[in-house]
C-alpha cells in the first residue's frame, strides 16, 4: 500500500497494515475479490496472484476534498467486501 502520512494519520490512530485504504494497493487473491469500485478508481489483476488498486490517475493528496471523499468510499466498500484487515499469515501451500 502507498500512502502519505499524512492520509494515514487522518483516518486511523492506530495505524495497522492492511486496515485502510491508500493511494495504491495490492490485495492477494488469498483475500477475496475486489468489488468494483467508483471511478476514477483503476482495478488490475496481477496474473493469478491478486489485484492492484490505484485510487486516482493523478498523485493522491489528503488536501484534495474529492480525493478524501473517493478514499472513504473505497475504505467502505473493500471493508463491506471483508478485504480491510489486519495482515496475517497465510497457511503453508501443501507440497
């Protein structure tokens, strides 16, 4: 995920990989799918290993209303989707 401290500190005290949303995020197929999201928000699969969430074309900034706005949006919807939480290991692939 990629974001500005200053995004992060506004939306959580306790900041947590994988619990908020960023300008880009990946998400492993492990986790599920990805709903589709509003626009401007680009979705791209990374072959069979997960997803590539990119919220705007341009720069994200926290100073940006429509970009905040856009931030909680997608925040709800990957939440609803149960893919915002905290990051854990994966079980072993079987041999």
């Amino acid at each position: 995920m990629v974001t500005s401290t200053a995004h992060r500190d506004s939306v959580t005290e306790k900041p947590k990989a994988g619990t908020f949303v960023g300008w880009v995020m990946y998400f492993s197929r492990l986790r599920g799918p990805v709903p589709p999201l509003p626009a401007p928000v680009r979705i791209e699969r990374v072959e069979d290993k997960g997803t590539l969430v990119i919220l705007t074309p341009e720069r994200f900034t926290v100073s940006n209303p429509e970009h905040v706005a856009l931030a909680a949006r997608v925040h709800e919807l990957l939440a609803r989707a149960g893919l915002l939480g905290k990051l854990r290991p994966w079980p072993a692939a079987a041999p």
